[in-house]
C-alpha cells in the first residue's frame, strides 16, 4: 500500500503538472479538492484518465468521482479494490 | 474615431517588459526562430493556475496584467484579442495525443485550452470581467480587426477603458512543418531557378493596450485610424489605398513623420522597394521586423514601437531605414504586409 | 449610427439540409439529422452519433460549384456552399461588382484541422501533402469564400468557441451601423474532426445517444456540423433596390460568464447578461419576444443554466422556447449563424420549431421547452442564444420588418 501511495503521488504530480511540488508536500489524507491541494473539476477529469490508463480502472460513473478522488488515500483504496490482474 | 492609449504591456524577443525602459539593449534575432525574453511569471500567476497554462497563455495573461496595473485599469470594459495561430503548443499536444494514442487516454487540458480564444476568456475569468470579450484569428490582420473593433466601441462610448491585446506563439515543431511549406519565404514574384527563397526570421510576442476615449497626460500616444485590404494587383494599388487611408483621415503623406515597414530586413521585398521609392521616398523610414521577428500579430509590437517612439519623441537608431530624427514627431504610420496577402495601415498620433 | 441593419440573404448546409428549403422541410416534419457517423473516420463512430453531412469531401465539392481552389478543406467547403446560396438569396452573382462596400466577416473553431489532423505526421516525412498546412489557418474559408464570391473590401475572422458566428454577425451589423462596410456577409463554419470529437469526449459531455435538449436525464451533446452565412445590409440599400428584406437585427450583445473555462456559472450570470443587454438594446419588453431558439445543447450544465437565466428575464411569461440541437448537433462555431437562419425562417414563416427528443422536465426549473411544430404563429421577435467556451455568451434579436 506504501508503495502504491508514494506511485500515486508521483502520478498525480506529473499529470496534473503540480511543478513546484514534490510526493513529500502531499499528504496522503489530506482532500485534493476545494481546500486541501485547490485541484479542480478539469483536474478530476486527469484524473479518470489516469486511473484508467495507469491501472486499468474504468469509472462506471463520473460522479463516483467526487469519493474515489478524496484523497491520496481514498484513490488508493479504490485502485487495490478494484484492479484486475 | 480616435482611441488613447493609456497602458501598455509587452512581452517581445527584446527587452520590452519594463515600460520605463526603451530599447536599450538591442538584441539580434536567432535564425531562424527567436523565442520571447519571458518574465518570471510566479510574480503575476498563482502557481495552482501557472502549472496548467501554456507559453502563449502565461505570456498573454501577464503582458495583459502588467498592462492594465500601467494604465491603473483593474477591469476593463472590454476584452479584445487577436492572434493569428492561437494556443499553437496546446493544439499541437492535443493533436498528437490523438494520433499517437490512436484516439484513447486523451486527457481535457491541453485540449481545453487550444481554443483560440482562452487567452482572451482566462484574462476574464482571472480579473471576473463579464464585459464584452471578442478574439479575432485572420492572419496578420487580427491585431488590427481587434483595434477596429475596439475603436467602434471607443466611438460608441469615450468612457470606456479596452483591454486590447496581440500576440502569437512560435513552436519548433510548428516553425518545421510551416518552413517545409515555404510558408517563411519572403514574398518574391521574380523566383528564378535555381532559387533559394530569402526567408523572414520567425518570432512571437504578447502586446497589450489599454485603450480609451479619454484624454490624460499621461496617455501614450493615440491611435487615428486602422484600414485593411486583401492581395491589391498591383503597387499602384497600394499607393491608392495608402492615399485613401490618409485621405479619410485628413491628411497627405507629407504630414508623417515616419512611417513603419513591416519589412523584414534592410532587403525588404519588391513590394516594399517600390513603395519606399515611390510614394514614401519623402517619408522618413522605418522598421521592426529586425526586433521582433514574423509572426501574425506583429503589428502589435509596431503600434508599441510606434506609441513609445510618439511619447518620447525619439526615434532609436536601430529602427530607423532611411531619414532622420524629426522634430516634433507627430504622426506614425505602420504599414505591414508578408508574403502580399493581407495588408494593414495603422495611424498613431502623438497626443 | 442610426443605420438599421437587414438580412437580405440567407444560406446553409448541414445534416438536416443542404439548402434553405431542404432545411425548412427537415424542420418542419421533425426530421433530426443525427445519426451514427460514416464519413468520419474515428475509433469512435460507432460509440457518439452526431449531425454528419452525408458526403465526402470530392462530393462536396461537387456541390460548392467549379470557381473553388484544388485542396479545399471540409470546413471551407461547407463555408462556400453556404455563403454562395446566402449571396445568391440576396440577389447577387458572385464576382459582380458591388457600388456598395461589401465585406465578410466568418467564424470557425475547426479551421483547416479536418485535414490537418490526417496528414499532421505526414508533413514531416513527405511533401505531398503540404498544401493542407496553407488552409490550416481559420482565415482560410474566409479568403477562400471572398474569392469566389468577389469580395474584397473588406473581411475579417472570429474565432469564440461556440459563440463564434453569433458574434461574426453582431460585428457585421456593427460594421453597418458605423458605415465601414454597407453589406456584410456574415456567419461560421465548421466540420466534424477527430480533434473536436476526441476533445469533447475528454470533458465526458458527449451523449451516447440522441441527445436530450432541457430534459431532466438529458446526458451530453450530440455534435454536428455545418455552415449558415446571412447577407446583412444597410437599410436603405434593398429598399432603393427593391430586393426583399427578411428582417431587422434589432439586438445583440456578448458577455462574459468568467466563472470557469468549460462551464457555466450555477445561476447562469453570463447567460443573463447576454439576453437582458440584446433586449435592452432593441427597446423590446421580455413579454414581446415570441420565440427563443435556445443553445440548449444538452448538457447537464448548459440547459440547467441556461433555463435558470431565461426564468430570471421571461418569469412569469416564458415565451415559446426549444434548442434545434436535437436536429443538427452541436455545429460549434457554425451553431450561431445556423441557429440565426432557423430564427429567420420562424419569423418569415410563422413557424416555431419543436424541441426534439425531449423526455421530461428538469426538476430545477419551472418551463418546459415546445416540443410540437407551430404554425401559423404570429413571430415578431426571436432570441436566439449562443454560449461558448471561455464563458462567451451571446445573443442576438431579430425582429419582423
């Protein structure tokens, strides 16, 4: 799970180009959105696709969205639950 | 119609950044592309929104900030732009994500922000100005179509303080593909074979104005008029338009002062040659391509030019062709054309 | 400034016409033009149905006529089929000179980027197809239709996103009322293109299926496209000339939402800006508009908005209102100067087209769109609205003459 956390950082960062920031500035329950990292609606977009691309997991509906992407945390959970190998 | 010029902001392949300072360390363009000395923009951007924006967006944003804090404006009452290419750096990663990813795994970004007019939306969104906000993309007449519209509306309302912006960006990859087309080759109709084509050098920049109806001493300069036309047949042509143009705005050629050549070097073409020695052998002469490079919207870094020449009533050296220092200088005109398509006047005014 | 400006030419294509009056029969009989895409060539033809125009490039150049140049892209094409049956519509042959300052002003989003985005690796490695980075640019289609049509006084490009030609022709009336031009030729174009396509569906605003204008499970927009041009002139023009006249535009106005760059404000503050200064400008009281053709392209965001702003003007009298989305698609920048040809039709044909598809009303708001053909209505005055990307909400009035 560590492992796959300190990826996701790494994933996010890259994806959503968050320049001046490094895995270690991001806490891993602290929201993304609104008041925790700023991200945005274009932003929870990047993010679908990541989880697709990078782990094969298709959103069945969007508005899942809003739970899975919480936080680093949460995206975790979500891919270890739902990732077929 | 007349329009003020109360503001500026330029970014430009000179040091064109700091409004207090003109011209002083002169630069010599690379070949064959220049990129824009650019500003540290984490002083204008808030980096949770610099990390998303391209090149042409983050220089547009923040010439179009420094603008406005120069004109003392903090929401303009319209927002106008022109760009001939658009977002080029975000088109083109859009573009090939589509086709490198055989169409899956696209992610909204980059495609978001190829539209022509993001620049223009993301000032609003920025500054929450819900006024009237128009982007034109024709060519190496979009700065102008967006100065005409701004002096409608100047004409409709003096009150009225216009955001009103130029600019267009230069990629690698764009210049590559546009050079194999020979789309840099200077206008040339006397090809002879074996041929190699003189090429203008490619640049880019973001220039903008805060425009308005209301007269300050601190004003800049003033634009008079703007006027357009589309492939003339023949010089003659030209020199007819140019004559209408003065004429419509009561004046004859002896009243300028300079005029400025959108030619690209001291070569020029055979269009520009002729008219320099026909009806502008007269006219004091100028250029600015050297400075800022060919791209659409260069026009706007003319007009720039132009507004600091009439505010400081000096000409630099590295501007002028042929001619001298006149005193008091009072009316520019720019004349630019490439590649004989497009052709534009502008008129400015010292105020 | 007191010039009053006309419409004396009308014309356009898309998937519900390739004319004015196959157009006005699609309308009529509520024959939509969305259907599963087969001239597009996208790995997703058979996921998004869209408003495709059923012929390949050589046949639409078969139809735009002999005068055009060798490597036309489909967006200019489009353009030149519609703008030729516009001036034709108002009375004029392309190439005959005008005694009166005739410009053109054009809208696209797309630009040459159908083709563009065929042969983008191909540029690089090959020669063959480096006339299509030349009609890449927006400007293309609008040099390309001054040409064959013979105009050269004036021309110019917008480019707003989905507000794109209702604003080409709110700065041709403009360019009237200030005497720079006394005809413009104004409107968009745009073909359909894996870029758009492909972009839209990264912002997951796509419906699978028929799309649904104002319903409450209304899932995204279907795309379209198509070109509409209208002949504006000076008043005093047509009347000393005794050509018909279809209508005035009365009102127009384009603000911005500046709340985000993909979607509208929650209480659709642009959207109401843009029709309360269109109607303030044509002197009209919200209970004379007869008709509003809505942008209601189907989105969650858009018709939820879009409904919240017509109640803040029109409550308690909401005039008859439906978006003709459901028809064409989504036509992007040529959906204002299409939308602003079916105003025109209601008006001269007393006609106020349905709102198609429609399956129930959204639960925030208090109208429901029309869903059957009018006719024999008396139509004054149409709203036809336009919000694009980047927040750029117009509208513009037009008013029987």
């Amino acid at each position: 799970m560590a492992d796959l956390i300190e990826k996701l950082k790494t994933e996010i960062i890259e994806a959503l180009n968050l320049e001046d920031l490094e895995p270690d500035d991001i806490d891993k329950d602290s929201p993304l959105f609104g008041d925790g990292l700023g991200l945005d609606s274009i932003d929870a977009l990047e993010l679908i696709v990541l989880l697709e691309k990078n782990y094969g997991i298709k959103l069945q509906d969007p508005k899942e969205g809003k739970k899975v992407f919480f936080s680093v945390q949460t995206m975790a959970d979500y891919i270890t639950a739902n990732q077929k190998n | 119609m007349e329009a003020y010029i109360s503001g500026l902001g330029n970014i430009s392949a000179q040091e064109t950044f700091d409004n207090f300072v003109f011209l002083e360390n002169i630069r010599k363009l690379d070949a064959p592309l220049t990129f824009c000395i650019e500003p540290n923009y984490k002083e204008f951007i808030q980096p949770i929104q610099l990390r998303r924006m391209g090149r042409i967006l983050r220089m547009g944003v923040t010439a179009a900030a420094k603008c406005l804090k120069d004109a003392g404006v903090e929401v303009p009452d319209a927002i106008i732009t022109g760009t001939g290419l658009g977002l080029v750096q975000d088109t083109e990663k859009f573009l090939t994500a589509v086709i490198e990813n055989e169409e899956k795994f696209l992610t909204p970004t980059s495609f978001i922000q190829s539209t022509h007019n993001t620049v223009g939306a993301h000032i609003a969104v920025m500054l929450k100005c819900n006024n009237y906000n128009f982007t034109y993309v024709h060519s190496n007449i979009s700065f102008e179509s967006a100065l005409l519209d701004s002096m409608m509306l100047i004409n409709e309302n003096s009150g009225l303080n216009i955001l009103l912006g130029g600019l267009d960006e230069i990629t690698d990859t764009y210049f590559k593909i546009t050079d194999k087309a020979g789309l840099w080759n200077k206008y040339n109709p006397e090809e002879q074979i074996p041929h190699i084509p003189e090429k203008a050098i490619a640049g880019e920049g973001a220039t903008y104005f805060v425009i308005t109806g209301v007269s300050k001493p601190e004003n800049y300069a003033k634009f008079m008029g703007v006027s357009t036309f589309y492939k003339p047949k023949s010089t003659g042509g030209i020199t007819s338009n140019l004559l209408k143009f003065l004429n419509h705005n009561g004046l004859t050629i002896s009243d300028i002062d300079l005029v400025l050549l959108g030619q690209n070097d001291t070569n020029g073409d055979s269009i520009y040659n002729s008219i320099r020695s026909g009806i502008l052998k007269e006219t004091n002469q100028g250029y600015y391509k050297h400075l800022c490079g060919e791209y659409y919207t260069s026009s706007a870094f003319a007009a720039w030019l132009a507004a600091n020449i009439l505010k400081r009533q000096v000409v630099p050296d590295a501007v002028l062709l042929k001619g001298k220092q006149t005193k008091p200088l009072k009316k520019i005109l720019i004349w630019n054309h490439f590649r004989n398509i497009n052709h534009s006047f502008m008129l400015l005014s010292a105020c | 400034m007191l010039r009053r400006v006309v419409v004396t030419g009308i014309g356009i294509i898309s998937s519900i016409g390739n004319n004015i009056s196959e157009t006005l029969q699609s309308l009529k009989c509520k024959k939509s033009g969305i259907s599963p895409l087969t001239i597009l060539n996208t790995l997703h033809k058979d996921t998004f149905p869209a408003g495709e125009i059923k012929f390949t490039n050589h046949e639409l150049e078969l139809l735009a006529g002999g005068d055009i140049p060798e490597f036309p892209t489909r967006t200019t094409l489009l353009g030149i089929i519609a703008a030729k049956e516009a001036y034709g519509d108002a009375g004029f042959k392309p190439g005959a000179s005008t005694s009166v300052k005739t410009g053109i002003v054009s809208a696209t989003t797309v630009g040459g980027m159908d083709q563009t985005e065929q042969y983008y690796f191909d540029f690089f490695i090959s020669d063959s197809h480096l006339h299509y980075v030349r009609t890449h640019d927006c400007c293309d289609n609008t040099q390309t239709i001054a040409e064959c049509l013979g105009i050269t006084d004036f021309m110019t490009t917008v480019s707003s996103a989905c507000s794109s030609s209702a604003n080409a022709i709110m700065f041709g009336a403009r360019l009237i009322k200030h005497g720079i031009a006394d005809r413009i030729i104004a409107g968009g174009t745009d073909a359909l293109s894996k870029f758009t396509l492909n972009g839209f569906n990264t912002l997951k605003i796509l419906d699978e299926k028929h799309c649904r204008p104002f319903s409450d499970d209304r899932n995204g927009l279907n795309l379209g496209e198509g070109a509409a041009f209208l002949v504006l002139e000076a008043e005093e023009i047509p009347v000393r000339e005794n050509r018909k006249i279809y209508c005035d535009i009365t009102g127009y106005a384009n603000a911005n939402d500046a709340y985000h760059q993909t979607a509208s404000s929650p209480d659709g503050y642009g959207p109401f800006l843009a029709m309360k200064k269109a109607l303030d400008m044509s002197g009209l009281k919200a209970g004379q508009i007869d008709y509003i053709n809505a942008h209601g392209t189907g989105t969650d965001n858009n018709d939820l908005t879009e409904g919240l702003a017509i109640e803040k003007i029109f409550l308690p009298q909401i005039p008859k209102v439906s978006s003709t989305k459901a028809f064409t698609g989504h036509t992007l920048g040529a959906a204002g100067a299409i939308e602003a040809v079916f105003s025109i039709l209601s008006i001269k044909h007393g006609l106020i087209f349905p709102n198609l598809n429609y399956s129930g009303k959204i639960n925030e708001l208090n109208f429901e769109p029309t869903l059957e053909l009018t006719e024999g209505a008396e139509v004054k005055n149409v709203l036809s609205n336009s919000f694009g990307f980047g927040g750029n909400d117009s509208s513009l009035i037009f008013s029987k003459y």
